[in-house]
C-alpha cells in the first residue's frame, strides 16, 4: 500500500504526495579535475522518491521529490596530502 506524506511545495504551501518504492538501474560517478590537481568525485544515491498528488510540471508529467545523500571520493596528489601523525 502506497504512504501518503505532507509535502511542502515551492509557493509555500502544503501538498499531498504518495511516497515510491524505486530500483537502482545505474548508479554513476560525477568526476572533476581540480586546478590543484585533485580528482573528486561525486555520486547522489536516492534515499525516497515521493510523487506529488495532482501537480504537473509544464510538459504534463507529474511531479516528483527526490530526497539524495551525496558520496564523495577525492583523490589529491601527493603534494597536497597531509601527513598521518
């Protein structure tokens, strides 16, 4: 059975949303170079997805809050690294 939540939309107001079961199909790193020579990566991994009730975006698609957690990896150089003491 679908759980219903309060939402709280972009006016200010409250909505109704139906919270979503999903499955991962791919999970991809985000990779950027830093001027200092780093390499960090990043990847959201969704936590809840939540289908807003009777609200549609300007194509007529329905809606949706996705909740995320951000992982990180960084890889400096050896220059920049400290040391373990």
């Amino acid at each position: 059975m679908a759980r219903k939540r309060q939402i709280p939309l972009p006016d200010g107001t409250v909505g109704e949303g139906t919270e979503l079961g999903y499955r991962t199909m791919g999970e991809h790193w985000n990779e950027y170079l830093i001027d200092d020579g780093t390499v960090v990566r990043l990847k959201p991994v969704v936590t809840s997805v939540v289908r807003v009730d009777g609200l549609f975006d300007d194509k007529g698609d329905p809606v949706y809050m996705v909740n995320s957690q951000n992982v990180m990896s960084v890889s400096a150089p050896e220059d920049l690294q400290g040391g373990n003491s």
